[in-house]
C-alpha cells in the first residue's frame, strides 16, 4: 500500500485526510502549526517535521490549500524532495496553467502529476460523497485514484493537467452565477410585492429551483454567505483570467457578481 501524504487541513482538506487515514493508507501530514496536526495523529497519521521531510516520505501527496501562490511556494519545497515514480496531487483551485506548469516541473524530476480540485465541501468529503475532477496522464490517474476513491463517489479524468481545474472554475462560476440569478428572483419578487419567504418556499419545489437556488434560499440576507463568497469570487475570477473574452465566462460573471458584492462587502466589513 502506497504511503499518503497530505498538506492542508481545513474544512475541505481536514476531512479529506481523515477518510484516507480510515481506509487504512499509512498518512503523513504537516502543517505550518504543528498542533494542527494533532487530531491527525490521534487518529493514525503520522507527523512530518517540514515539507521535505514528508516528500520525501511518501508515494502520493495531496495538496489542498487555498490559492496559487499557497501551492507554488509548497512545491517549490516540495517537488525537489519528492521520489522518482511518485505522485503529485493538486487538489487546490488554481489557474490551469499553474497545473501545466507543475505538471511540467514533475515530468522533469520523475514525478508523475495530478490535478483533481474537488467539489462538495466539507461534509461531501466526510461522507466520501465528493465530485473529483482530474487531470492529467492516465498513468497518474491511475496511481492516485485509489486514494481518491476515499473520499470521492464520482472520479472523472478529464484530459491533460489542468482540465481539471477547468472543470472547477466551470462549475464554481455556475454556482455563483445561479445564486446570483436567485437574489435576482428574489428582489424581482418583492418588487411584485411577493411574500419573500413564500416564493423561496415555492420556487425550491418548481422548474426554477438549482442546487444554487437552495443554498441561497436558506440564508436570510446575501451577508450570511460572506464565508463562502470570497471563494466564489476568486474562482469566477479564476475563469475570467483562463478565457478572458469569452461570452460565456462573462456571462457567469455578470450574473453573479451583485450578489458576490454583497456577500464580500459583509465579509470585509466584518474585517475591518
């Protein structure tokens, strides 16, 4: 059995690791704050003491932290210390031409290369329920997808490094966009001089519902969702810079983004 490792223990990321540890993979795990690391280790992972030391450690690693440069500066570390024969993962959403470039780098040294972001949350992952868009060759698909298959019901390799975080901003800028279109039902509602409450109950019951609408409909104002929405932003964003004068990628944004503005404007209030 290969030995796993895995950098970035969030509320995505936490709950990844603790499926790949249940399914019996030896796991070794690091964190800037080593007492982060103890509810890993409760459960059967071990510690590493640096990023090198768990590359060089380990057959398969994980990386899921928040943004590029999260990603560059681990595998800046990471990468010359890994094996020849193992396995990078990229479960982080970055730009697809981060990916190319990783997947480059590893080629170089031997390393075969993943990118798989993932969607679901937190509780698709403590479920093992998540969505797990991959890119990549085969061969790393392959090697990785046993573990994987942990913490994901739908694997899917989509083509090359970096279709998977295509596949991401793709679904995440959708997301946005139909929360978006829900704040918009719901003020055009009250404009008609509609019960708020009552068109939210009906439309989750009708053709105008999406998994969007749902999340939406549970929250009493935009604000609520400041947690979420800067996440949202940055993979609409994410898109925009990948095709930057495409009418659908627009679209996306133009549809999403007075509700994101909302949302972040609480979110960077409660900040300041």
């Amino acid at each position: 059995m290969v030995t796993v490792g895995f950098i970035g223990l969030g509320s995505q990321g936490g709950p990844m690791a603790e499926r790949i540890v249940a399914a019996g993979f030896p796991l070794v795990v690091w964190a800037r704050r080593a007492e982060a690391l103890e509810p890993f280790v409760a459960k059967g992972a071990r510690a590493a003491g640096s990023v090198t030391e768990l590359g060089e450690r380990c057959d398969v690693v994980g990386i899921c932290v928040v943004d590029d440069a999260g990603v560059a500066a681990i595998c800046d570390e990471l990468i010359p210390a890994m094996k020849r024969g193992s396995c990078l993962v990229i479960h982080s959403t970055i730009l697809p031409d981060s990916c190319a470039a990783l997947a480059q780098r590893c080629a170089e040294e031997g390393i075969a290369f993943l990118d798989a972001p993932v969607s679901g949350g937190g509780p698709g992952a403590a479920a093992g329920t998540l969505a797990v868009m991959c890119g990549g060759a085969p061969e790393a698909f392959a090697l990785a997808k046993p573990v994987l298959a942990t913490f994901g019901a739908t694997i899917v390799l989509l083509g090359k490094a970096g279709a998977g975080q295509r596949a991401k901003i793709v679904n995440n800028a959708l997301m946005a966009a139909n929360m978006g279109l829900a704040h918009a039902a719901a003020q055009a509602g009250e404009a008609l001089g509609l019960d708020r409450a009552a068109l939210l109950g009906l439309i989750k019951v009708s053709s105008g519902r999406s998994f969007g609408f749902e999340v939406y409909a549970r929250l009493p104002t935009p604000e609520a969702f400041s947690h979420g929405a800067p996440l949202l932003v940055k993979d609409v964003a994410l898109l925009k810079t990948t095709l930057p004068d495409d009418p659908g990628a627009e679209a996306l944004r133009v549809a999403a983004a007075p509700f994101l503005s909302a949302a972040v404007g609480a979110s960077k209030e409660s900040a300041s």
